[in-house]
C-alpha cells in the first residue's frame, strides 16, 4: 500500500495502472476510518482491480462555525485500517496541495443542494461537489463509492456526475449500523456517554417511520411528529430537520404511498450534529 | 468526417479512437463557423490524430434578453467549412440531449467571472464553464483550442482546468482578424453596412494604447480616455466597458509598465456587441 501525497505523484501511479488495462475503484473519504468506509472499500476491492482511497478533510465543504479545526485527524491509524481490507493507494494531500491560494473554481447543484442540510450548511454542497470533482479528475477511476448515511451527498454526486457527462459509476452502499443501530459515523466520537447511550434512538425512529408507511400511514405529518417523540428522548438533542421526500428529486412528500419516500433526519446532540436516513421500499 | 448528434454514439465513436491510442483535438463553438474557428481546427489537426469539433448554440451562456433566439444556425454550411480544414467529427446535439429537463449542475468560477463581461452578462460564464465541462467529459480531448478574441472566457476555461484538474491542454490562438482589423466574430454578420465600415476602429483603438502604453504612458485613465476618442466615431456605439488588467488575474491596473497588461473592450454597435482585446508584450 502506497501513501501518496502529491497529485502529480498519484497521476503518475494510476496513469500507470490504467495503461496496463486495470481498474480502478475509488473511496473518498475524510479520514477517520470507520466500518462504513471500510465496507465501500471492501467492495471496491471486489469489483476493481486497484483500489484507491482518499484522506483529506476538505476545508470547503465545512462552515465558519464546523468542526473543521476538531474534526479527527489519524492518518497512521486510517492507513492501519485501510491495509487490512487491501487498499491499495491512499491519496493524503495537504490543504495547499488540493486548493492554491487563487482557487476560483466551484461546482454547485441549485435545487438538490438547497434542501434538507443544505439549508443549515448552506455552502457545504458545493464544498463536496467541487472536491468530488477534483479528486475524479486526479483519481480517474472506473467506479466511486458512497455511504447511504450520507444520502442528499450521494444523490448530488450522481446528479453532477449524470449531468456533467462524468466518466465514471457512482455507487452507494448501505449504511453500516453499531450494534444498538447508529449509524456509524466520524463524529460518534463526539458524543458524551449518555448521549451515545441515546442516540440508537434516531434510527429507531427511522424504523418506527418505516413500519407506520409501510403499514398505511399517508400523512407525513403524522410520521413526522411520531418520530419526534421517539427523538425528544435522546438528551440535550435539537432537531434539526425531520423530512420525507421523494428518493430522487428529494422534494418533500405531501402525501405518502406505500412506496418511494426516503426519511431523512438531521439532529444535534450537544455539540455533534448526526445525520441518517431511511429508504421505504428501495429497489 | 461524420456528424453526431448524441452524446452516446460520440463516447463511442471517441472511446474507439482512444483505444487505439489516437490523440483527440477539440474545438468547442456554437457554429455560424468563420476563419477564427477554423484557424483553431487547422492547428488542431496539425497537433493531434483526431479533430472533433461542436456545433452547440448553448442557452445557458445566453443572458434573457441577448441574441439567442436570433443566433445564427446553419449546420450544412458548418459542415462544409469544417470540412475543408479536415475536421474528423462535427458533435451537433440539440438542447434537449444537453441538458435534461431537471439539469441542475452548473461549474463557475467566481473572481474571473464577475469581472469585464460578467459584469453585463451575469450568468454568462456559469453556463460557458458548465457546456465546456460537459464537453470535456463528452469528447474527453487531449488538448481543447480557444480563440483569444474571448480572452476573459479562455482564461476562466483555463482557470476552470487547473483547478479542477482536468486531464487536458488548453491553448488559447490569436485571434484571427478582416482586413481592416475587425475581430472575426459569429455576429459581425449583425452590422449594417455603415457599422461594419467603422467597426474597424475597435481594433485601432487596441492599437493605439498599445503603442502608447510600449511609449511609456503609465496611467490607464489616460489610455483608456484616448481610446474612447477613436471609438466614439463608430455610428450609434455604446461603450460596455475598456480596461487594462493583469493578462492572468484579470484585476485592474492602477499604474502600467512596460509590460503585462492586456487592454480589453466591449462596445455595443447598434444593438451588436463586440469584444476585442490586445495584449501588451505577450511572451
């Protein structure tokens, strides 16, 4: 396994893999090594022949008031991780290498962007989508792989990559869930004992959610405060958003059908603010 | 040399020639072909194995009350022209296979763009950088040819590829000028006689800062005022804008050297607007 931290290093290495005919799959992630990212990178080495990761906390896609400064940086530890599921190059630049001082250039989506944690993270998107598209023109792989925890992020890297002509398939992946039922995230480590003693609730609203449409329920609204009341529970927690939407366009559902909605949740607790989500009836 | 009008059969068509290791030109227009044009599909040919070219009037770069509509299309004539200089594939798609009906993703750059012609023209350069990007994806070239007549445009393109690091060339060509110093432009063909007959004095008006400024002038309000003189003779001519600006940064230049500078106008001619440009001491 290789730590590479230049571009023009890496350009080099994966120029050299795809003219011997390999392919190449790609996980982006910003450090902090989970089972979440391991399991995308775990089928990336399944479905590629070269599987090449990124380690960089992108100072772009974070606001004023983020966790940019504190959010956990491991590299020794990530690379550990990342050789046991037979990575192959972890691509790790600093700030400088990624953004030059006269940086100038970004991509956005308008209306995916603008909805759910767009609205509290109001640049964050295009912070993602431009990094995104950096490190897929650097990395050029046949194949990028997401976590559905991160659902609004995924579904805009597919519509940049669907509407810039990309070369490139998009794939997303299941979350991976602690035993109780929280979403593995980087940030889990923020939270205090009691706080990750409660936070199972957030997916067990989502089931609670999901069991209700399934069983009939046609009113978001009902959905939405059920979940609420599950939620309420989890100390020192704010919500930020609970919403049902279509899977595709993420437009709010006014009326619910047996299938075709995603339940999408943001909640802070203390200090860390914890995303997750719920598909009804995905394909 | 064939035409293609979808975005599928030309990947194939390109994906084919790539592997066969051709190298791939590319010369990006919206048609109503002149020498400008072809002059960079000849250097294109000269440079690689293939030369696709695109025929795209495209509505994104066009603010609601410019000239799209009223934008001239003639794809028979295109073809012939391109054909004389051996281009390999004209990309001719309609709008509807650019961009879909929920299209959401747009590329800018945000310093370059708000200044000169993003000062009129808005939303402009979003919709140029967002077509070039998807183009780029589309026809994948290794080197794409820009004329400097859009100077601003070929620094944001540039711009645009460095930072986002995309994997090909740009080169920017002189512009290509009539007889009597015109800049060639799709919409000369707008002028009425009487227009077109003084339109020259654009390019004089270029000239002469340039060699006053070679002279040693060093204030810019001294140049751009005698230009104004030698423009205002053009019948019924509104002056957009004349600057003197760093040739990279685009910024304004408070006092003129020698060198490094590039004199850049946009005038309305009736209800045409022109651009042109000079640079000082290009190396």
């Amino acid at each position: 396994m290789k730590i590479i931290r230049t571009i023009r290093i890496l350009k080099k290495e994966i120029g050299r893999a795809k003219n011997r005919g390999l392919k190449v799959g790609f996980v982006p992630t910003m450090g902090a090594l989970h089972q979440g990212h391991l399991n995308l990178m775990r089928r990336a080495k399944k479905e590629n022949d070269l599987v090449a990761i990124s380690v960089f906390v992108n100072p772009k896609q974070f606001g004023p008031k983020e966790d940019f400064t504190r959010y956990p940086r491991d590299l020794n530890s990530d690379a550990k991780l990342a050789r046991t599921v037979g990575v192959d190059i972890i691509f790790a630049p600093n700030d400088e290498e990624m953004y030059q001082t006269d940086f100038d250039t970004f991509v956005e989506t308008l209306n995916l962007a603008n909805k759910l944690c767009g609205r509290s993270r109001s640049r964050h998107f295009r912070g993602v989508l431009t990094v995104v598209m950096k490190l897929f023109n650097i990395v050029e792989p046949d194949t990028a792989y997401f976590g559905q925890k991160d659902y609004q992020q995924a579904q805009i890297v597919k519509k940049m990559v669907s509407d810039l002509n990309m070369n490139l398939r998009v794939k997303v992946l299941p979350t991976v869930r602690e035993r109780d039922g929280l979403a593995m995230s980087s940030r889990n480590r923020y939270l205090s004992l009691a706080q990750r003693m409660n936070a199972y609730l957030l997916y067990k609203s989502l089931l609670w959610a999901k069991k209700n449409i399934l069983a009939g329920e046609k009113n978001p609204a009902k959905i939405i405060s059920g979940m609420k009341n599950v939620i309420k529970v989890i100390p020192q927690s704010r919500i930020d958003y609970i919403e049902i939407v279509d899977p595709v366009t993420l437009e709010k559902k006014s009326k619910l059908s047996h299938c075709g909605a995603a339940v999408l949740l943001a909640v802070h607790v203390g200090k860390t603010r914890l995303i997750d989500n719920i598909i009804i009836c995905e394909s």
